[in-house]
C-alpha cells in the first residue's frame, strides 16, 4: 500500500485526471465506433462492404493477378506505418535514457510545464506504449493481409464454382476472404487511431488541461472522419453488381 501512494505521488492529481481521462477516451470511443457502426454506417464498414463485393467479383475471374496485387498494396500501409514506429520507438527510448540531459532539452521548449526527471520519464514511458500498441496493430494488419492474399490465391476457377452442387460455395468462399481482409483493415485502423492519439498525449508535456483538450479534439476528429465523412458519403452510393450474390 505504501508503495502504491508512492507511486501515485509521483504525478500530481490534474495529470493523473488527465491520464485517466486519455485512456477512458480512448477505450471508449473504441467501444462507441463498433457499437455506433451498428446502426450508421462507418468507412471501416462501408469499406468492408466493398471487400466482400470485390471478394465476390474475383470469383468470376480466373486471372486474380489484379486482385494479389490489390491486396499487396493494401499492406504497404500498415508496413510504412510498422517502419516508422520503430523509428520513434527508438527516439523514445533513447530519450529516456538520457534522462536530465532530455529533461534540460524540454524545459527549453517555450509553453512547457516544468517537471522533475522523473515524471518527464513516466510521460515519455506513456509516449512509448502508444507506440508500442501501433506497432503490435500495424503488424498484425500486415499478417492479416497476407493470410487475405492465401485465400485469394486459393480461390477456385469460376468453372469449378459453377460446376459445383451447391451454389452457395462462391458467396461462402468471397465472405471467408472479405472478412480476412475487413479484419486486417479494422486492426490497422486500430494502429491508426493509436498514431492520431499521440498527438494528443504529446500536449501533456505542456499541461494537464492541453492533454485532455488535445484528447477530446483528436476523438472529434475521428469521429467525424468514420462518421460524417464526404468519403463515407459517396462509398455509401449504392453500385449495381453485374453478379448479383447467391443466397445464402
């Protein structure tokens, strides 16, 4: 117990308030977006939508050459992203191993709030996690896409699907691959969410009260982007499809 309050004397209220602000934030707009695509369309769910669509159409094509290469650059973002957090990753780390020498170089900086090593330490252990969260996203997505690839390239030849009995074979095999897909896409929108919130724990080196302001702006914006977007609003546009799905 005694190392506990220890622990938490180390940072004042106003940041632990802050802290404990960014990480509600966080977790629940997570929660709200999957609940809220529910019931109004998001670009994550628009987008997988289309997956599903593009997964269908490549049923009808023996030559999917277009489709592995689709999907390849689908995984180059999640790649660039993976690369880069590295980069910081190892900025951060090498900051915290210079302790004063960083705490000297911060307090420089013009609006920042002056803080002992440590807590400048823990901040920059908070930066550090964000990070580490993205990457663990980011590379997960790249896996994810390549297992998409797999299944793509195991697809049958239109002929096979159409000389099977049962006929919900091709809508079946198209949901398997466009859902591998829509769960790769949703775990680097994961990673990004994670990058767009850095910004917001950064505003914690000058204040507590910019912190949680830079918080409730970032999850604005993300919300308007996966809400209320003009690119939401034209995936949304209905697209007639010269192979309609099979039921089932």
């Amino acid at each position: 117990m005694d190392f506990l309050m220890r622990v938490i004397r180390v940072l004042p209220l106003a940041d632990w308030l802050a802290l404990l602000t960014f990480f509600t934030g966080w977790i629940g707009y997570v929660r709200f977006a999957k609940t809220r695509a529910q019931h109004r369309p998001s670009v994550l769910a628009a987008t997988n939508r289309l997956r599903l669509d593009w997964m269908h159409e490549a049923t009808f094509r023996d030559n999917r050459i277009v489709d592995a290469a689709v999907s390849q650059s689908m995984a180059s973002s999640p790649s660039f992203f993976a690369s880069t957090t590295i980069f910081i990753i190892g900025g951060l780390i090498a900051a915290i191993g210079a302790g004063d020498k960083t705490a000297e170089m911060v307090h420089d900086l013009p609006f920042t709030t002056p803080t002992t090593t440590l807590v400048l330490d823990l901040k920059l252990l908070v930066l550090t996690g964000i990070f580490v969260h993205a990457f663990f996203r980011f590379t997960w997505s790249m896996r994810q896409y390549s297992f998409g690839a797999l299944l793509i390239g195991a697809t049958p030849s239109s002929k096979d699907f159409e000389a099977a009995a049962d006929a919900t074979l091709r809508r079946r095999h198209a949901n398997r691959a466009g859902r591998v897909l829509g769960l790769a896409a949703e775990t680097f929108n994961d990673g990004l969410r994670a990058v767009y919130l850095s910004f917001a724990a950064v505003l914690w080196f000058l204040s507590p009260l910019a912190f949680v302001v830079g918080t409730v702006l970032v999850i604005a914006v993300l919300y308007r982007r996966e809400f209320h977007s003009d690119v939401l609003a034209q995936l949304n546009e209905p697209v007639e499809s010269l192979h309609p799905p099979a039921a089932g």
